[in-house]
C-alpha cells in the first residue's frame, strides 16, 4: 500500500 | 500553512462561533438546520480519528479539538439546551440521500483502502453537500435572519478560501489531493446562489428574502 502523508488541512 | 488556508481556517472558525453566539444570546435556535449541524459533527468526527494517530502541528490539534467539541456544543444547545425553540417544520432535507451517497463514493473512491482514510474520504465528501439541508432550509422558510446569513457566508467562503490554498500548494510545492479539490469545489458552487443574495441584499443592509 502506498504511504498517506499526515493531512495538514484541516 | 500561507495565507489562504489560515483565512480559510479562521473563516471557518468565525463561522462556528457566529453560529453557537447567536444561539447562546438569542436563546433560540429558530432558523438553524440541526440536520446539517448532525452532519458537520459527523463530518468532524470521522475526519479528525487521526488525532490519536498522528502528529501534525500543535495548530492542527487545538482547530480538530475546537471543531470537534464546538460541533457537538452545538448539537447540545438544539437538541437539549434550545430544543423548544427547533423550528422541526421547516429541517425536512432528508439525510440519508447525502450520507449513503457520501458512504458508497468513499469507498469506491479514495486514496487508499484502509478504515482511516476511507473515513476521512467519506468525511471529505459528506461536508462538501452537509449544509444543503440549511439552504433548503432557507429556501423553504423563503428567508434568513441577518446572523444566519453572516454564519453561512462565513462558512462557505472557508472552503474557497481552501481552493486558493491548494492552487498556492501546487504551486510552491507541487502537492495536491484531488479528492480534497473536486469536494472543495463542489461545497462552493453550492453555496455560489447563497453569495450572490448575501452581496446584493444581507450587505445593502436588507434581510435575506428569496422572491415568491
């Protein structure tokens, strides 16, 4: 699976 | 974090409280659907389970906890604390045709097939149609009071502002997140009809009034 970056928008 | 966004999170931030001081000091709820506000807490809780996963910022914590806890702040003052003043009549947007829509697409289509991020995929899409139960509100009722008209104009103006934000990512940066663009684009064309009431009327000083 890919890699989800951490969301920054809320 | 640049400009749009912070607008764009502050934009959303005075909506809410807009929102919860008008129905603190007017002691009513009268003219607010709780049917969107049931759906924003969804929305909310579903998108902000990565509070306990990770870690982004100490600003991106304090906003989830603020919108999370004012969202069901908001649900205690219709449904307990306000409830007699619930105008129920006129809230009749039927949810389920937004959320199983919101439920199905998510899982058809997201970034990857794991339960947070399909949750925050249906999140995502949930709150980009979660206020049509407050404008079919208004367009029953055939008109807002001044402060709901403020409050939608401020919440709807946050995800626009979020469009340039991420017009301004891919720029700079060259990131971006279609799920969260197409969403973000649809939530403003809904509430374009709003915009332009709100400019031509709510602004020269008159109450929202939709024609007959």
């Amino acid at each position: 699976t890919a890699f989800i970056p951490p969301k920054d928008e809320l | 974090m640049n400009i749009f966004r912070l607008l764009g999170d502050l934009s959303h931030l005075l909506a809410i409280m807009i929102l919860l001081q008008k129905i603190f000091y007017s002691r009513s709820c009268a003219g607010i659907s709780a049917k969107s506000q049931v759906l924003f807490a969804i929305v909310y809780t579903a998108r902000y389970l990565d509070l306990v996963t990770v870690y982004v910022s100490l600003y991106n914590i304090s906003m989830k906890v603020v919108f999370l806890l004012s969202s069901y702040a908001t649900l205690y003052l219709i449904y307990l604390k306000f409830r007699a003043t619930y105008d129920r009549n006129h809230d009749t947007f039927r949810i389920e045709f937004l959320l199983l829509p919101a439920i199905v697409l998510a899982l058809l289509i997201n970034h990857q097939f794991s339960a947070l991020e399909v949750l925050w995929t249906f999140s995502i899409y949930l709150e980009s149609v979660a206020i049509l139960p407050q404008l079919f509100m208004v367009s029953k009722t055939g008109e807002a009071e001044s402060i709901t008209s403020h409050y939608l104009f401020a919440l709807g103006s946050y995800r626009g502002l979020y469009i340039l934000n991420w017009f301004y990512r891919y720029w700079t940066e060259g990131h971006y997140d279609l799920i969260a663009i197409v969403a973000g684009v649809v939530q403003t064309v809904l509430y374009c009809d709003f915009f332009y009431l709100y400019v031509t009327k709510v602004l020269k000083g008159k109450k929202l009034q939709l024609p007959a």
